[in-house]
C-alpha cells in the first residue's frame, strides 16, 4: 500500500494512538518523519522514539508517547501543508500557535525545526503541522 501523505499518516497514528491511550505506536520510517519527530521530542511533546530495523531491509519507528495525569500531552495535531495545498511561510508570518501555547513545525532550508528556532535563524519555509 502507498501513502500519499506520510506526514499527515504519522500524525493520524500518533492522534489514534493517544485517543485509544497507547504508550507507543508505530510508523514506516523515513528522514523527514524522523526530524519531525526529534522536533516533537525537543519540544516535550513525546517521550522519545526508536528505529527499529527488520529483516527485510524495511525500518520502523517505534514513538513512545506522553502523557500528564493521565491526558495526553498533546492536545491536538493538525496537518497544515499537504500534498495537494502546501503551505509556506516566511519569518515575518508567523503567528503564535494557540497565543504561545503550541508550535508549528516547518522545513526549512536549514532543515525541519519548530517556528521559535526558524525565527532565531531568520528563515521561512513549508509549515508542516501545528501542535499544541
């Protein structure tokens, strides 16, 4: 089976997962899903993640999710830039996800960061998810 938004299906997995209140879930590997989710984990949106490698040359990502007095720590995850709309941004449109509550995660030239960081670098690009 193909997926047309791997992004956008990680981030259905890991909303399910938290809604069914799993401990940790599982996605295709990839290296934008992996720099995703290192922003994910810098901001203290999950525990951590691991690559599982198979067999047949195939690797997993094994994402250990969080929760706080028994309520997921991420409250909601939105898709923002998809396949067939994509969504860009330079550093002077940024808004405050959620009045500074959340982030957005963005790829930029100098790879996948959070919007406070591409503001330090001075640097706009795609806006992948918003997280709060």
């Amino acid at each position: 089976m193909t997926i047309n938004d791997p992004i956008g299906d990680m981030l259905t997995r890991i909303r399910n997962a938290q809604m069914r209140g799993m401990n940790k879930t599982v996605t295709p590997a990839s290296k934008l899903r992996q720099r995703v989710l290192d922003v994910l984990e810098a901001e203290g949106y999950i525990r951590g993640y691991t690559r599982v490698q198979h067999e047949s040359n195939k690797a997993d990502l094994e994402i250990e999710l969080k929760y706080f007095d028994g309520e997921p720590v991420i409250s909601q995850i939105r898709r923002v830039s998809k396949p067939g709309r994509r969504v860009y941004s330079s550093v002077k449109d940024f808004v405050p996800v959620q009045n500074g509550l959340g982030i957005s995660i963005l790829s930029t030239p100098k790879g996948v960061m959070s919007d406070t960081l591409a503001r330090e670098h001075n640097v706009g690009g795609e806006v992948l998810c918003q997280v709060y």
